[in-house]
C-alpha cells in the first residue's frame, strides 16, 4: 500500500491494525505568514485524515512495514507462505 502525504511529517502518521483492518491516520498542520509595508497574509492548511483498509487473511500481521520518505508512505503487507504439495518417497 502507498499513499501521498505532502506536507505531512513522518511524526504526525499513526499506523494501526485491529481485528485484520490496517488504519493509517494523521493530522496536516501548515501555516505561512507574509508581511509587507501595506498587508499581512497568513494562510494555514490543516487537518485530521484516516483511511482504513480490510485486509486478506492471508497476510502476517506481525510481519508489516512501513517506511516513510518524500511524503510517501509505502505499508509492506507479507502474505504467509502457503502449504506447498511435497512428494513422499517410499521405502
């Protein structure tokens, strides 16, 4: 999973699973301020935002990672390792 998070810092991003739905949650706080002889601007962009995601039940919750850079955040879901067929050799 991959998700855009311009101008959000990595310690703003929260990552949670509970019964087998992953939830990425954070909060976006931003404020420029612009002085001149005649004005004065502040511009603030802010706010809370969460996504949630079902996962399969074939991925290992124990196993998840999650890196953050450039304001992307990409969540690595590994799935278990599925019982393959094996040969019995008779004797």
């Amino acid at each position: 999973i991959s998700a855009e998070l311009p101008g959000v810092d990595k310690k703003d991003v929260k990552i949670s699973i509970h019964e087998n739905v992953l939830t990425i949650e954070g909060q976006k706080s931003r404020q420029t301020e612009e002085q001149q002889d005649k004005f004065y601007r502040c511009e603030r962009s802010y706010g809370k935002f969460s996504r949630s995601f079902t996962l399969p039940a074939k991925v290992v919750a124990d196993k998840i990672d999650a890196n953050f850079k450039d304001g992307i955040i990409t969540i690595t879901l590994p799935k278990v390792e599925e019982a393959q067929p094996r040969q019995i050799q008779i004797k």
